[in-house]
C-alpha cells in the first residue's frame, strides 16, 4: 500500500469576556489570549483509494460532549468521504480554553453561541488535511519524558512514554509529528484568565521549530491520575488545590517535552508501506449501580444518600440539588480533623457521582465508542473518557507493544476511566478518579477487549 497525508490547522478565535473550562474554582471570564488555539487536523490514507485511512482531529479546548463530536464527525464525513468510524474527535484538555456548553447540554438545553465556529473550525481543518494529501511515508518511535507526577501518591505510577508518529512527504521532508503523552494540561491554574493551550501549545511550538512546515498534533494519553509536576497531590481535604504556576514554568515543561519529541521524530525512519486504517465499535455499558436495572439502581442511590446524609448530619428527609449538598459539604467539613473531613467528602461525592452518572452518560447503560487507529507500528485506542495510567499500561500489556497507546477523551466525554486496579487501592473510595468515573470497575478492561478484537479485526481487513 502505498500511502497519501495530510496535515491542516485552523484558529479557533474564542471571543474574550466567555466563561473558560476546567476549573470549578475560576472566577471570571477570559481576559486575553497568551498562545493561539486551533483545530488541527491529520489525514492518512492509501494512495490508491482503499477503505484503509484515518482522520485525526485536536482541538485545543477542554472538552466537548458525545453528541457535539459526533456532529463534527458527520460533517467532516460529508465534506470528505472519509466514514464516520474513521474519524476521531479529540480535545488537548487544556483547562486555559474556552466554554464548550457541555454543562448546557447534559442539562438539556443548546451550547453558547461561540461553541458552533469552533467546532466548525474542526470540520474545516480535517476537510484541508483531506483536500492537501500527498504521496507520504509514516514511522513510528517513542520517547520518555517526565514532566507529570502521579495525583494521588507520591511514588505513585507514572507513565513517562511518549509515543510519537512521524509523517513525511515521498520526498522525506516532514509534514506532521503525531505526540501522545499521559500529563494533564493543568500548569496554568483557576486563577488564569488568559486562553492558552497549556504546555501541549509550547510544545508543538517547539517541534514545529525543528521540523519547519510540519505540523504537530498532542493527543492526550491516558492521564486522568497525572498532573504536571508543578503541582501538589490531590487531597479531598484541602480546598482551593486548583492554583496553577505561571506562562514561563508552562512553556518549559512544554519545551521540555517538545524536545523529546524532536529527538524521537528525528530518528524515526519512515515508509510509504506503513499500514494504518481505523474502525470503530460500540459497547454497551451499565453506569454506577444500574447493572440490575432501573430498580436497583433507585435502592442503591437511597442506600448511599443515607450515608452521605449520616455523615453530613443532615436529615433524611430533606433532598437537596447538587448545588446545595456541594455547599453543605464546603459548610459542615470545613472544621473537621482532616482524616475525618476526607471519609466525609468521599461519602457525598460517591452518592453524587452516582446519582450523576446517568445523566453524563446519556442513559443507565449507554453505548460507548470504542474506535482504533493503525499508523504503522502505533496501535491507538480512543475512548470517550479520561483514562488512569493503569488502563494505558493494560492496553500496552494486552498488546505487547510499547507503540500501544490510549487516546483519552476521544469522540466525547463521559467522565474518567479507573481501571480495575484503581478501584482495588486501600484509598480508591477517596480517589478524585474513581470520584469522578461513570462506570463500574470492570469497565476498562471490558472496553480494552472490544479494542484489542477491533483492532485484530482491522489489521486482517475484515473492518
């Protein structure tokens, strides 16, 4: 096979004085613009026309909903021919972009006006990636880097790989650099008015700086428990954790991961005769308590709203929206001994969580995509939600290559993705990760079984 890329970025121009997304914490509205936001967009395909190719878009905002990705992957298929299974729709997740109206649409009505021109801006820069492929080789390589620090424990896991694809004319000069890491993009706090792309901006300035006219693409890897290492733990006691550092200690963890990623794309060796493709699938999949049913489900959120209730010294009869328990846990712990306040705030946040789930996932078992993408030796799994370092170290393990990689918040957001390990930790009940997931704890490897069989699927051509 022989293969044809593209590559495309085009602004997003968020107005200023717009709520920003990613911190509960953050008062105020955009104030300026430190580094641009785009869309950026990444076409490979075969020369000769054939269903294998696949079409990677990355906006740099937080997040966007499952229903917001699936329009942008419709549109695109119509201005491109390229099917909607092989289009994933990502976001950076830097917390220093935009308002996508994700709150707005889970509650039932439309995103902001500003929402539309940026998901537009996505389908516009997928169709040029599209419209300007070449004759193309692709290689595959991975570097190490440790610019992220486990949230939850000290010498917890952390995954310093960096899987990185390089993508060259025929010719040999550089078109695009693919980098996937797992760090969130939270060096920039709640305290920051200022868009920005995080350190995933300042690294791609970096790459595109050594490799002139290519263009480089961050998608986030599995990340949900890391946080860059200007940052503390994570602690259920502790208010107001989400301070961030400023733009020159952001753009050198960026550089410095940008550097890692220009010394593995240069030595990476390309071919014209790199297999890729992508495929996707759906997996239908219980939320928090739903497993027995709409029933059960109802037993078990009353069972835990005593709990949390007990523990607050609330009365029972007496139910209060999210809103009102979020403030009369804020009221009711804020003088408790800090071991205490912990089990406290972890009791409430389970019932919300669970009494959330359905509405964040779109109904009590919901279909959730699984979608692969092959570029050459790099094996990638999107998943809707933010994956633990443990569910990328399984998808690696399952794989037995270090090439295998997750793409987090692919094609939508359904809250975050323990595996099955994390839940199983002495201090999981207290864990921002298991705090904030959707799904039960056998959920990842469920979903990591549909991608390995998919992606067996793709690599015979039976997709």
């Amino acid at each position: 096979m022989s293969l044809v890329a593209g590559a495309a970025r085009v602004s997003l121009d968020p107005p200023l004085d717009i709520p920003m997304m990613g911190y509960g914490a953050r008062v105020g509205t955009a104030r300026g613009m430190h580094d641009p936001l785009y869309a950026r967009a990444l076409y490979v395909g075969d020369e000769a026309g054939g269903a294998r190719e696949a079409l990677l878009v990355e906006l740099d905002v937080c997040l966007i909903a499952p229903s917001q990705a699936a329009w942008v992957k419709a549109e695109i298929a119509a201005r491109t021919g390229v099917s909607v299974g092989r289009v994933l729709v990502g976001c950076i997740h830097t917390h220093s972009g935009p308002e996508t109206g994700l709150g707005a649409l889970l509650g039932g009505g439309g995103a902001p006006h500003w929402v539309e021109p940026l998901l537009e801006a996505a389908v516009e820069a997928a169709a040029r990636a599209h419209a300007d492929a070449v004759p193309a080789r692709v290689g595959t390589t991975r570097g190490e880097v440790r610019i992220g620090r486990n949230r939850r424990r000290a010498e917890g896991p952390l995954d310093p790989g960096v899987v990185v694809v390089r993508i060259d004319s025929r010719g040999g000069s550089p078109l695009a650099v693919l980098y996937l890491h797992g760090c969130h993009p939270t060096v920039l706090g709640h305290d920051n008015l200022i868009y920005s792309a995080d350190w995933p901006g300042a690294a791609s300035r970096a790459v595109e700086e050594a490799f002139p006219g290519a263009l480089a693409l961050f998608a986030p890897a599995s990340h949900a428990d890391i946080d860059p290492r200007t940052r503390g733990l994570m602690d259920l006691a502790v208010d107001g954790q989400s301070v961030g550092v400023g733009f020159d200690e952001m753009e050198a963890l960026g550089r410095e991961l940008g550097a890692v990623v220009v010394e593995a794309a240069s030595d990476a060796k390309t071919s014209p005769n790199a297999t890729v493709g992508a495929a996707s699938a759906r997996l239908t999949l219980p939320v928090h308590g739903a497993a027995g049913g709409e029933e059960a489900l109802r037993s078990h959120l009353e069972a835990l709203r005593v709990e949390a209730y007990e523990a607050l010294g609330l009365p029972a009869d007496v139910e209060l929206g999210t809103g009102a328990l979020f403030a009369a846990v804020e009221e009711r712990t804020r003088d408790l001994p800090a071991e205490l306040c912990r089990e406290v705030r972890a009791r409430v946040r389970t019932y919300l969580r669970d009494r959330t789930a359905a509405r964040f996932a779109g109904g009590l078992a919901p279909a959730v995509e699984v979608q692969v993408l092959r570029l050459g030796d790099a094996a990638l799994l999107g998943l809707p939600l933010e994956p633990t370092t443990a569910v990328g170290r399984a998808w690696r393990s399952r794989l037995g290559s270090s090439l295998a990689c997750v793409i987090g918040i692919a094609n939508g957001w359904l809250r975050y993705l323990p595996h099955a390990d994390d839940f199983a930790d002495p201090g999981a009940h207290r864990a921002y990760e298991v705090l904030m997931s959707t799904f039960a704890a056998d959920a990842a490897e469920r979903l990591l079984e549909r991608g390995e069989a998919l992606l067996g699927m793709l690599d015979r051509g039976a997709t």
